[in-house]
C-alpha cells in the first residue's frame, strides 16, 4: 500500500527525503555505485569495437533468442511487409492518429530561421541545421513498445535528419508485429536486431551491418543509459530517460478516482514510482482507497506494489506553497496538476518533463497520442534537460557578417583584449584588415 506522509513530521519527513534521495540521481553515489556496472558495460562496448557484428550475435544470443543468427540483424522491407499484414485494422488506425498528431505538434514548434540582428556594420544570425544521421534506440525485453518509435522516429524526420537508424532487442517483443508494422509506416529503412549496451556500441561505432550516427537518443535500462554516458562526446546523446515517475500536484479540488487512476499508470511500468503532493487530508485517504479499488481490475499488480510500497508516497504539506516547492525538487518526468487555478500553479512550477494541466489530461495522452514525445527527462535531471523533440535533431551555428565600417569599430576592442590574453595573432588579424594598405 502506498503510505502517506506528513511533511510537518519530521519522521515522515525524513522518510520523503529519503525517497527523493533514492530517485536522485546524485553524481557522488552515481560514481561509487556504477563502478561495477560500468566495468560490465565498458567491456560489451570494447567487445563491440574489436569484433562488431559477432558481439552482437553474442549479446543477442545471452539476453533475448539463444538461436539468433548474424543474417537476422537487419530487419527486411519483406518482414516488415509480412508483420503489417498481421496486425489488426483498429491498431493500425490508432498508430497512424498517433503519427499524424505526433507530426503535425513537432511541425509546429520546429524552429524557424530568424531575421538577422544588425548594429552598425555588423550582421548576425542563428541558422537550423538537421543532424546527418541519428540512432533510436527503444526497450523491448518487458514489453513492445511502438509509441516509443514514434516519439523518437518522427521529430528526427521532421527536423530533416537524413539517415535514421533503429535499434530494439532481439526479444519477442522487439519482433513484435506491432513494431514492425510502424516502421514500415514511418518509411524506415534502417532496422536493426540489438539490444542493450551493444546496440549503443554499435551504433557509435558502426559495425559491417549496422551505420555508425552521430547521435543516439531513447530510453533504456541502466546499462543502456551508462553505455550512452561512456560514449557521450565521442557521440552525441540526449540524456537520462531511465524509469518512468508522476508528480500529482493538487487541493482538494482534486478528482480522487482521476489521480489513483494516474499513479497506478505509472506504477505499473516496472519500475515505476509516483507521489500525490497535496494540502488536503481528505483527498489522500480518498486516493488511498481509489488504488486499492482500482488494482482489483489491473492485471500487472505484482509490479504496482513493488512501486508503491517502496519508491511512492502520497505526500500532505502544509499548503500549497510548500507542494509546489517540493514539486519542484522532484523534477519529475510528468507532472499532474489538479487545482483551483491550475495556471497559478503552472506559472510557480520550473522542473518537469511534460505537464498535463486538470483532471481531463491523463498521463497516457502524452504517451501515445497528444504530440509531445514522451521520451522525458527522469530522476530529477527535469531540473536541466528537456524532454525528446525536434530541437534533439538540429544543430545551432551562428552567422557573422562584418563590413569595413563594423570591423573598423569593433577592432580596437578584438585587439585590446587579444593582446591582454598574449595572442598576438588574433590581434594582427584584425589590424590586417582595419590599418591602410
């Protein structure tokens, strides 16, 4: 059972900050911790780098299909077409709403080419520029996961990314029909079978089958996420999308049966953590016996309890103040407000992934079919990075345009602070330019 925790106790208050500590991800534990996991993964991202291909028929063989063979890595345009064709009418619709509103919401916050700023003589700007190529990688050893290509495939298309390559398990769920299906949707070509720190370390790399990117994005587990951190700047990566939490803000306005509703969801991703914070007394026993009615009907209650027995709670603060501040040290993934003036607590929340504002907006909604991706920042890392969206495929670079008269103003300053930094060539690169011939 979830428990409730009083904030103006100090006993339960330390047993929330325990739980917030737990789900931190704080650099000091994150070095001592991972020391062996890293020591794991380094040597799957070497075994990758010396014998390519080979590693990945050895990891698939390990974790996911003990028969797996080298001609399966790359999925065909024919098993693609043979997995559509298996998949019901109804899914097929509900994959392609997903896309088409997935699309149309990155389309619109794809950013545009700004005017250029101009002082006197100079001219500045900003331009957009799609990567070459990006590497998805998406779980599939709990369960099939398409949404999660979606949200990950169609903001790189939209950016303009021109070769996109995908990675899921060699898992039954990674074969799933359902996935293949929306791959061929989307008009992927590049599919590959890999799993795990192996398919990060193939997609860095490069193997005989599977492109080297210039950037990997997705979720995964942990040895996913630390194989992305080992090979962050050799290769570009997003950020930490480990397990999935929900942050309820709400008074006693809240709708009970909605925000159960909304924890269970979450708790049931295995693993999964979720937190009501609310002033109202009321409103958490009511949450309290909503979940325990709901689970009756759920049928993954064996992961809902590991969730809400050892990383959820229902937090009471003493106002609504103090809820949003605490809100706000989460940093969670998603972010549920249920409020008299759900704005006011809007404008006074800065660290979440995604926000769903009122008791009509279900966390589920953004996983599948509102736009935004749900490819979210996790473990408080809402606190400086975002979630997965156009901006994750473009590149910024600056244009600088000077005339005569602009160089011949700005250059005695270039050449004062060149010299006080002892690069003297600096300096003389702009007399070239500003003393008479």
């Amino acid at each position: 059972m979830i428990p409730i925790l009083r904030l103006d106790d100090e006993t339960d208050r330390q047993r929330a900050e325990s739980l917030l500590d737990k789900l931190r991800l704080d650099p000091r534990r994150l070095v001592l911790e991972t020391a062996k996991d890293d020591e794991s993964v380094r040597q799957i991202l070497a075994d990758v780098a010396r014998r390519g291909d080979g590693a990945i028929v050895d990891s698939a063989r390990r974790f996911d299909d003990p028969d797996f063979t080298r001609e399966q890595i790359r999925v065909t345009l024919d098993e693609m077409r043979d997995a559509a064709a298996g998949v019901s009418s109804e899914q097929m619709k509900s994959v392609r709403r997903s896309i088409s509103q997935v699309r149309r919401y990155q389309s619109k916050v794809m950013p545009r080419e700004q005017p250029h700023f101009e002082r006197e003589g100079v001219q500045l700007g900003m331009r957009f520029i799609p990567l070459d190529s990006a590497g998805l990688y998406f779980p599939g050893g709990k369960a099939s996961y398409p949404s999660t290509l979606i949200m990950l495939a169609v903001p790189a298309q939209v950016a303009g990314v021109k070769e996109i390559v995908v990675c899921s398990p060699a898992s039954r769920f990674g074969r799933s029909d359902l996935v293949l299906a929306t791959c061929l949707e989307l008009g992927l070509t590049h599919v590959y079978r890999a799993g795990g720190a192996a398919a990060i370390a193939a997609m860095a790399f490069g193997t005989a089958i599977i492109p080297a990117v210039d950037k990997i994005v997705g979720p995964g587990n942990r040895y996913v996420q630390l194989a992305k951190r080992a090979l962050s700047g050799a290769v570009g990566i997003d950020g930490f999308l480990g397990p999935s939490e929900i942050v309820v803000i709400a008074d006693e306005s809240g709708d009970p049966r909605c925000i159960a509703a909304d924890l269970l969801a979450q708790a049931e991703h295995d693993p999964g953590s979720c937190f009501l914070i609310t002033p109202s007394r009321a409103l958490a026993t009511q949450v309290v016996n909503e979940i325990e009615e709901q689970k009756k009907s759920l049928t993954r209650n064996a992961a809902i309890d590991r969730a809400l027995d050892s990383d959820s709670a229902i937090l009471i603060s003493p106002s609504m103040e103090s809820a949003i501040d605490w809100a706000n040290r989460f940093a969670a993934e998603h972010v549920n407000i249920q409020t008299k003036n759900d704005e006011a607590v809007l404008a006074k929340l800065r660290h979440a992934g995604a926000v769903f504002l009122g008791r009509n907006s279900p966390v589920a909604a953004g996983d599948y079919v509102a736009g935004p991706s749900h490819c979210l920042p996790t473990n408080t890392t809402a606190r400086f990075t975002s979630g997965i969206s156009v901006y994750e495929f473009l590149r910024r670079s600056s244009v600088e345009r000077y005339t005569a008269q602009g160089i011949a103003a700005d250059g005695p300053a270039i050449i004062a602070l060149a010299e006080a930094e002892g690069l003297d060539a600096h300096a003389a690169s702009v007399r070239v330019r500003t003393e008479s011939r």
